[in-house]
C-alpha cells in the first residue's frame, strides 16, 4: 500500500481542474440556454415543455431533467429570462474552469 497518496482535490487544485460536477452544471446549463434562446416551433423546445400523461409511480419521485436545472439555476443565481443575452448567460454560467473560457 502506498503511503504517499495524494487527493484529487489537491491535483485539481494543482493543475486548475474542476470538479466534474461543476462541468456537468455548466455543459446543462449551456445547453439549456440555447433551447431557451431557440424558435418556439423546434423540437427540443417543444420537448421541453411537454408533459407526461399519467400517474408517477409510489416512492420518492426520481429526479427529472428540469428538477437538476432548477436546482443548477439556483446554484449559479441566474433566471432563465437572461439566456436571451447569449454574452451574459455565458459569463454567468461559466463558472467551473476559467482557463476553457474563450474570448
């Protein structure tokens, strides 16, 4: 067993990585401004709104796609009224990696 080992928040510090999990909000919340941005009639756009005839099973609900986006929108403190402004949405999303930023 080796008794030098090193934590991967520590090698992601080292070599300014960030956590998946904030890639992860980051690459939805991207996505999901360009459908928010996207013409009424696209099919991504209408599946996003679309609702699912039926009763959910007994339990604990599972998660669903807009329940993590509500979630992530909280997290990073944006309204989905400000994907519109493509320039802004992106400077407040990107908030996992600086150095993929682009110019």
């Amino acid at each position: 067993m080796r008794a030098d080992r090193i934590r991967n928040e520590k090698i992601r510090e080292r070599f300014g990585i960030a956590p998946i999990a904030d890639k992860l909000r980051e690459t939805r919340l991207r996505w999901y401004g360009h459908v928010l941005r996207a013409n009424e009639d696209t099919i991504c756009k209408v599946g996003l709104d679309l609702g699912v005839p039926g009763k959910r099973p007994k339990g604990r609900p599972k998660q669903r796609w807009l329940d993590t986006l509500h979630a992530d929108l909280k997290h990073v403190g944006v309204h989905p009224n400000e994907a519109h402004d493509r320039v802004k949405w992106r400077q407040k999303i990107r908030k996992a990696d600086p150095a993929t930023k682009r110019d």
